[in-house]
C-alpha cells in the first residue's frame, strides 16, 4: 500500500491532474465527505487528508509515503527525513511582510526600532529579519494574521499572499517579500528505498506533468 498526504483545499485541486498522470483518480472528494483516508482507483494506493502543516509530520514519520506540501510549511518544519525531490509548481503565493497602510515600515526600519511582528511562520520571520539585522519580537498565531495589526497586537505581519485580496480588504499593505511559495513534493526516504517499485513511476509520472 502507497499513502498519500494531503492538506484540503489548493493543494488537494491542484495535485488531482498530477496524480492523473499517474492513473491515480481520488474516489471521493475530501470537501464533500468526512473521511480522512480516500481510497483510489487503484487498490493499492489511498490518500489521507491532514492539516497543510502536519503533512511533512506524516511522511516523516512514514505514516504517508509521499506528500505535497508548500515550502512554506517545509522551511518550519525543517525537512528533516523528508526527500525532496520535485518542486510542484502548484499552490503558488508569496511569503510578505505586511504592516497598515498608515505604517511607515522604511523609517521604522530605518530608526531600529524593535518590531513586534505576528505570524504563523515564525522560523521564516526569524531567519528573515535576522538577516535583515531587524529587531524583532515574534508573536505567534495560528490563523488571522491580518487582524494583529488592526488591533494593535502588532506593528507588522508575515504571511501568505496570493490575490492581494484580504489584504487589501483589511487596509494593509505588503512591504517586503521574503520568498515565492510553491507546493513539493516530499518522500519518505525509507519508503523510497523499500517501495522503490511502486514509486518511482509516480515520481516519474508526476515530474512529466508538472507545468512549467
Ligand atoms: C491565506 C493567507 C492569507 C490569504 C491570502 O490564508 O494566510 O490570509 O490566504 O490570500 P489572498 O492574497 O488571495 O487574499 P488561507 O485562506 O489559506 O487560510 P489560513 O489562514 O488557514 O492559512
């Protein structure tokens, strides 16, 4: 049996064409039924539906044999047993520093003044502002980012931007970019060698049909 993790929602639509080609069709659909483990078309592959940021947890552990799961989730969680081998090209956003639109983000900078910064990424924020030589005093959530710095939990946020929409919608504006988000794929590199087989043509089948 070959376990495939996936998180709802961007990831599990736009993975479908890939496992596709394969000849993997998910039997169920993870927005309409409760159930956390799929079954396939093919016996002797099911898919199990995890939180975006447990997937590198699942193949680490090798509870899933393969994952898709975005660099960002990848760069908190560190990768450590995780095999790495093609960049989806999917789920595509970018990791932003945000601040309102009345923030003077340059100056604040500019002044060294020590920033408090709210974020669900908080080893991206950390790496980031350290290379930066930015002071800064992480608060971390878990969710709502936008909200911190309406309501004065923070000067700045880090996260997720893909339309620009929300945030816009809640008056901030993106005034760094820290680093383009794409979705990968992970393996389990125990599981590489002992279902090698099984695997590898999926590998091979999902690197055929990546978009570029
Ligand atoms: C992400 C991100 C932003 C939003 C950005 O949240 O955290 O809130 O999408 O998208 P936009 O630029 O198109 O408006 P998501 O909806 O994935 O929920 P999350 O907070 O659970 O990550």
């Amino acid at each position: 049996m070959i376990t495939i993790a996936l998180s709802k929602g961007r990831i599990f639509e736009e993975t479908l064409p890939l496992l596709s080609a394969a000849g993997i069709t998910a039997l169920e659909d993870p927005e309409s039924s409760r159930k956390l483990i799929l079954p396939t078309n093919r016996a002797d592959v099911r898919l199990i539906i995890v939180r975006a940021s447990d997937v590198p947890t699942y193949v680490q552990y090798g509870a899933a044999d393969l994952g898709v799961a975005g660099k960002d989730v990848l760069n908190e969680h560190g990768g450590t047993g995780l095999y790495q081998p093609l960049d989806l090209n999917i789920a595509k956003c970018r990791m932003m520093v945000a601040v309102r639109n009345d923030f003077d983000y340059d100056s604040a900078v500019r002044q060294g003044a020590r920033l408090r910064v709210a974020t669900k990424y908080v080893q991206t924020a950390r790496e980031h502002f350290a290379a930066k030589g930015v002071h800064v005093d992480l608060i971390k959530l878990y969710g709502s980012m936008e909200l911190a710095p309406l309501v004065g939990l923070s000067d700045a946020i880090v996260d997720l931007v893909s339309s620009g929409g929300t945030l816009k919608a809640n008056n901030l504006k993106a005034v760094e970019h820290i680093a383009d988000i794409s979705s990968r794929l992970v393996v389990n590199q125990a599981a590489l060698k002992l279902k090698r087989e099984a695997i590898q043509p999926m590998l091979d089948a999902f690197a055929g049909a990546i978009a570029k």
